[in-house]
C-alpha cells in the first residue's frame, strides 16, 4: 500500500455487529485489551441464534458442557446446565447471564440493524449507519453476525394471499404461540423442522409435514445432565480446552480411528450399536472414513436407513422418509427426540413434495399438484442464506465503494474466513472460509475473536492503523478451502453449505472443512510471521492519538 492516510477521530475502536455468542466474547476481549467498543444489535436482548429461534423444540445439537465458553473457569464453574443437550430457553438463559456476569450490556445498543458500512479511505475508519438513524465512525468493523440468521422463505407464488397464520422457525414469535387444536402445516425437514416436528404435534389437531428431501437424524437421548459431569467439567476444564482445541471438531473427540470396513459386518455393527445408543450427532465419527470415503459412509447410511424403517410403522411413510441419494452427513445431521415416531400418529401426515410438488399457497392452505390442504397455520422451516446472507444482506462497502454483494456475487472470497480484500480493517467472526459451522460454533468463535484481537493489539504496538488483505491471498485461501471440500463427501449433496437452497447462488462450499486444529495451526503461522498475506499502513504519532482518545471514552 504506497499511501498512509491520516487517522481521523473516531466514536470507538471497534463496531461489533451482533450480540450472540460471538459479539459477546468480542465485546469482552475487546475491552479487556483496552479497544473502546460499540455493539450494534438487531434484536431486543442479547443471545443472537438463540434469542430468535424460539419454535417448539428449539435445542442445541452440540452437549451442553461444550457448548461453553472456556476463555473464563468462574463461568464455567458458576454456570450449570440442566440437560445434555440444552434448550433454547437455557442457551438463551446462559447468554443473558454471561451478558451480566461481564457487564457487557453497556456497550450494546439493541433494537437497532447497521442499514449500512462504508470505508472511507481518507481516514481508514468505517462509517456505519444504523437503524435509529446515528452514524458511527469506527477503526474496526468486527462482524459477529452469526452464519444462520438471514432466515430464508422462498417466494411460493401466492405467499401474500394466505389469510391464516404464518412462522418461519428462525423468525419465531416473542408472545405464546397456540397451536392447540389448530391444522398446521410445516414445510421443511431440516434440523429445524426435525426439532419442532414432535412438538407441534402434540398441540395440533391435525399436522402435515411437507417434505422435499428426507434427512438422516439420529436419536438426541437427551437426559439431564449430572452434578458430576459439571464437576468434571469444571476440574478439567484446561484439559478439555486443549483437547477441543487440538481435535477436527472443537468438542474434543474425533473421528474414530478405524476404517469402517476394516471390521467384519458383525463389529461395525457393534460400533454403530454403540453409537446409536449413546445418542447424538457422534454416530458420523465412529470411523475415520465415514466422511471421506463413499463405501464407508454407505454402511453407515444404511444401518440409519435400517432404523427408520423399523421406527416407522407405515412402509409407504417410511420410505419417504429414508433418504437415499446423498451420503449421510453430507447435509448437515440431525439429531431428533422422536421424530421418525411422530409419523405414527394419526393425526399426523407427510407430503412428498418430489412425488406431489407443491404448486402455490392459496390464501386458506397449500395446493399441490394432485391435492389441496386448509391449514390455520404455516410453519415454514425452511432455513436461511447461510454463511453469506447475514453478511451482504447489510450494505457493506469497501474501497471505492465496492459492494460486498457484487465482491461475492460469484460465491465468498477472503483470507482465513476472517479479513477481505478492498475491505480493509474489517474482520468475520465465523465468516465462510473458517471451520465455524462444521466444528462446535463456539470454540470457533473463541479461536476467532482471540486472533483478531491479538492482531489489532499487534497493530497498536506497531502503530498501524489500517489492514487489509490481498486478492492474492483471498485465491489462495479459497482454492485451499474448495481442495479440502472435494476430498469430502459434503459436495455429493444439495445443501445449505454450498448455497443451493438458496435461488440463484452460486454453488461453492462455504465452510472450511479441514478441521478446527488444522485451521488453528494455519492461523497462529500466519499470526506469528507477522500476519502473512496481510499488509498494513500506519502513521505512528496520529494513529497513536486516536487510540489514546477513544480509550479514554471506553
Ligand atoms: P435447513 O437445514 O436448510 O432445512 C430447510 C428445509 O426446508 C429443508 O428440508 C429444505 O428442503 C426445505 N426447503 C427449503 N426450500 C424449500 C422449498 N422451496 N420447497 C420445499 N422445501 C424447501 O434449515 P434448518 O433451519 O432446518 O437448519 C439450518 C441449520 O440450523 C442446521 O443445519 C443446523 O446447523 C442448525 P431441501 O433439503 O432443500 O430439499
């Protein structure tokens, strides 16, 4: 970069986007450094994902102890989780009391989106207009907006003319939903639709599930959770960190190490058993090759396939809901408390919309080609723009005004899933091209909000006051990201991860796939020679008076 533009006074070190789980560590840390810091806040409270996915069944796939911050052993010991796997009420609890504990509130303003970020490249400082109307001028802009939460209902024609109620299960309603009695609809057999499926049907009179592609899940066995599991957790919560840190996927237990078919039938079905008893999304690691290898991972497709259709009592039913053209955990796995038994209830139907596709919404129900339903509600479960929409469907724009839609409109480019070319001094928490969705969210988020801050530390002790990456390193960041895609089966499925459900996107894998550890390793490299692929400008005197004044307003 040949030109150091002179700082020019800011509102605060750094704009955090979003106030879930990311910004609330980012807020912390932030501080703790000593970086004034703003937190933009679309929602009325803190808790991101789940401050908004409030629907029936609402719960946390990933156990309780590891869905956890670590950074602090006074939360970790002062906070105890009633459930292995914790519900959406409890996270939303936890999120609430962590908020307190640190006294992070004061630097979030709720109820308000950022409308739009500009980078104005005289000053190197990012202008961001929100929602209330105020302008605030930061060094930083951190996003933290989460990778699910630009919740998504496609465009069904005759939408507007529906006369009954309406849900998306990401956008769920704040006051008490009373289903009792009522006909529902739900269309979208997600993790979403998995979760609230058998809780809607114990309230409706009459429920109807339309589904265009079954998904495998798998047994929650959820149960509560025991003093002596939180006394362990607290006790060796430094071993535990290391452990979630140094393994694939952040809670510490890795794949398996034994080949699939490097058993006989009677012992890979033995390890299945196990699995498949102990509960939970781990049935997809009980061997190293499950997600790599076509042959391995069809044993493990049909041994679910097998249980669903012993769990299901109609063979018809059950039929549709085996799934049989895509590997299982190529879709993102769902974990279930009764799902596949809901459908034996009478009062419960399944719409194969592959055989019946589903026509329009007519302004009493759904028709589809051959059959035509009258609901009082619709409960779309049909999920969200991940990984990008959060991210371009804010104004963002980076130098000469380049708008991150049109940067991405031929899929996501960054370095490390963190920084963007033409968009300097802006950092992503859990931006696509990071492990964020394919390993525990949280440990992402910890590994994530430590590097940026450490790097913006860096930049004070150095004076620097603008960074950005180059377009050399977003190319070679993405083309190590899709060659690591391509040695896994997730590219064997339609899916969210490559932005198919979403019309119109361009179909690239989102997620880095090779693992939290590996992808911690690369960034501590890149940290440690002196941030590699980064550039940076600074002006020693002013940038060191910018800082100075906005700390004291911290
Ligand atoms: P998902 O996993 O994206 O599921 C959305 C569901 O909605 C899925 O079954 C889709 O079918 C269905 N869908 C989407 N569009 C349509 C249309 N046009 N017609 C019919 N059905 C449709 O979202 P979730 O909210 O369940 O879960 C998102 C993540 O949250 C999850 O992966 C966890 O990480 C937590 P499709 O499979 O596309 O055929």
């Amino acid at each position: 970069m040949s030109k150091t533009p002179t700082p020019s006074p800011v509102d605060c070190d750094a704009l955090v986007i979003g106030a879930g789980f990311a910004g609330l560590y980012a807020i912390h840390k932030l501080r703790e450094s000593n970086f004034s810091v703003t937190a933009i806040e679309s929602g009325g409270d803190v808790g991101g994902t789940w401050y908004w996915n409030r629907y029936p069944g609402a719960r946390c796939d990933v156990e309780s102890i590891s869905y956890s911050y670590t950074f602090d052993p006074e939360l970790v010991e002062n906070w105890r989780w009633s459930e292995r796997f914790a519900s959406q009420p409890e996270i939303l609890e936890y999120a609430r009391w962590v908020a307190d504990e640190l006294d992070l509130r004061r630097s979030i303003t709720f109820n308000t989106r950022v409308d739009k970020a500009e980078y104005d490249e005289t000053s190197s400082t990012w202008l961001v207009h929100t929602s209330d109307g105020l302008q605030t001028r930061a060094r930083f802009l951190i996003s933290a907006v989460g990778c699910l939460s630009a919740e998504s209902i496609p465009q069904f024609p005759g939408l507007q003319t529906y006369s009954g109620e309406v849900y998306h299960t990401g956008r769920w309603p704040h006051h008490d939903v009373n289903l009792t009695g009522k006909r529902v609809a739900v269309i979208g057999t997600g993790s979403s639709g998995i979760q609230a499926i058998p809780e809607i049907a114990k309230q409706a009179a009459h429920l109807t599930v339309f589904q265009r592609t079954p998904n495998y899940s798998l047994p929650a066995r959820n149960r509560p959770l025991y003093a002596d599991e939180h006394a362990d957790a607290v006790k060796n919560l430094g071993k535990r960190r290391d452990r979630a840190r140094s393994c694939p996927t952040g809670i510490g237990i890795g794949f398996g190490l034994n080949e699939a078919l490097s058993l006989n039938d009677m012992d890979r079905r033995d390890t299945f058993d196990r699995y498949w008893h102990t509960g939970g999304n781990l049935f997809v690691t009980a061997f190293s090759d499950l997600a790599t290898n076509l042959t391995a991972n069809h044993e493990a497709a049909e041994y679910v396939r097998e249980k669903i259709a012993t769990i299901v009592d109609d063979p018809k039913t059950a039929q549709i809901l085996t799934p049989v053209d895509y590997p299982i955990g190529a879709k993102r796995i769902c974990v279930d408390t009764d799902y596949y038994s809901t459908f034996n209830s009478p009062h419960v139907d399944l719409v194969d919309l592959r055989e019946d596709p589903l026509e329009t919404i007519t302004d009493v129900g759904i028709k589809t080609e051959h059959n035509e339903f009258d609901f009082d509600v619709i409960v779309f479960a049909t999920g969200y723009d991940g990984m990008t929409g959060p991210l371009t469907r804010m104004d963002l724009r980076g130098r000469g005004g380049l708008a991150l839609a049109d940067k991405w409109s031929n899929g996501p480019t960054n370095y490390l899933g963190v920084a963007l070319a033409e968009f300097p001094n802006m950092f992503t928490i859990t931006g696509p091209g990071s492990p964020s969705v394919l390993a525990n969210v949280i440990a992402s988020i910890e590994q994530h909000v430590e590097w940026i801050v450490e790097c913006m530390v860096y930049m004070r002790r150095n004076s620097f006051h603008e960074i950005e990456t180059s377009a050399r390193s977003e190319q070679s960041w993405v083309e190590h990201v899709n060659a690591i895609a391509e040695r896994t089966l997730y590219v064997h499925a339609k899916s969210w991860y490559l932005g198919d459900n979403i019309e119109g996107k361009t179909r690239v894998f989102m997620p880095y796939a090779g693992g939290l550890n590996n992808y911690r390793e690369k960034c501590a490299e890149i940290a440690t020679a002196n941030y590699e692929g980064f550039s940076f400008a600074g002006d020693k005197k002013s940038a060191r008076s910018t800082t100075a004044t906005t700390l004291a307003s911290s």
